[in-house]
C-alpha cells in the first residue's frame, strides 16, 4: 500500500512540474522561423532559446516568413495560421518582433503601423493567461534589399515599438544595439546566421532570467 502511494504521489509530483512549465511564444517573422538555417528545429533562436532557459521554460517557435506587423500590410501575421497558435499555445511569455518586413516601400505607413502594433498587443491581453509581453527592437538590416532598409527600422520602427512599450507599460528587448557590430553574422544582411540567431537568443534569455 504504502509502495503504491508513493508512486501516486511521485507522479502527481512529476504531472506538476511539468504543467507549471513556463510557456514563452516567440511570436515573429523569417528572422523567428529561422530562414534558410538548417535545421530549424535545432538552430532557430527560439529552439536556442529554449535550452538557454532550462528546464522550468518551454519555448514554442511561431514565427512566419514574410510577415508584416501592419493588418493591412502584403501579408499580415494576424492572418498566419501562427497568429491563432499563440491563443492557443496560452503562453506565460510572448516575445514580439515584427517590424523588418513592414519597412518595405510597399507596407511601410507610420500610423499604420502603430495601430496594428496596438491592436496585436490588445489582442495579446485577451488571453486567459495573462502574458508577459516583450516587444523587440528589430536586428539591424546591414544592406538594403528587397525593399527592407534600416533606414526605416531606425526612424520608423524603433521609435513607435518604444512608444508602444510605454504606453503599455511593457518591457523592450534592444536586439538592435547589440547586433551593430556582428554584421558577418548575417549572410544576406536581413537574416542572421545560426551564430547570428544564438546571439540574439543569448540577449533574450539574459533578459527573460
């Protein structure tokens, strides 16, 4: 009998750990998903991310190439299939960075831009977990090319994320500072290579912890 209790208690014991799992949704676009990195499942940031933070955290990739921040860009994240994953996912933790492929000629408007920031964090707040949100600064964009420019995440970008930040009383992640001087990093000046993408989970998790 008492064998038997044990056993209960030790897997009622292991059934809590595991449900009090911190569950961190990286929430982003190609630079997230990990383009061109293979394989994904091992070099993306979030995957990185995930050891980085130990056993108490589980991290959860949604990131979706080519998507915009703008709900009326040429392909807004809230219509990904990955967008509807984080209310489901009920993360604890949503790390947001979305932004790069809105500095485009074609989706680039201030205002635009800043509204549906808002709304992506209005709708984040709906969630019965209660997440913590980090918004990012954007990686710096080492060389101009399909429209991307750093320009515009310097201009644009950084300041509107911050003024989200401040209106909503919700903590930034400066993943453009730090990344200045690694532009070797970044095999086609946009994304970062697999060291590039440890790097930038290396700041993340020294935030998160």
């Amino acid at each position: 009998m008492k064998k038997i209790l044990f056993s209960v208690l030790l897997i009622t014991a292991l059934s809590s750990c595991i449900q009090e799992k911190i569950k961190v949704a990286c929430v982003g676009d190609s630079i997230t998903e990990g383009f061109m990195i293979s394989p994904q499942s091992k070099l993306a940031y979030p995957v990185i991310l995930d050891s980085l933070l130990g056993n108490q955290y589980s991290v959860m990739n949604l990131g979706r190439t080519s998507t915009t921040m703008r709900y009326d860009g040429n392909f807004p994240y809230h219509t990904a299939k990955e967008f509807s994953n984080v209310f489901a996912y009920e993360p604890d933790v949503i790390i947001l960075k979305l932004g790069t492929n809105d500095t485009k000629p074609v989706n680039w408007d201030e205002h635009s831009y800043e509204s549906s920031y808002q709304a992506m964090i209005d709708n984040f707040k709906t969630i019965p977990s209660n997440p913590e949100i980090y918004v990012c600064l954007p990686v710096p964009v080492f060389k101009t090319k399909w429209g991307i420019n750093d320009s515009t995440v310097v201009n644009g970008v950084i300041p509107i994320v911050k003024k989200i930040a401040q209106r909503n009383n919700l903590s930034v992640l400066d993943l453009y500072t730090p990344m200045l001087d690694k532009g070797e990093m970044f095999f086609d000046s946009i994304h970062p290579d697999a060291t590039g993408l440890a790097a930038m989970a290396e700041i993340i998790a020294g935030e998160i912890l």
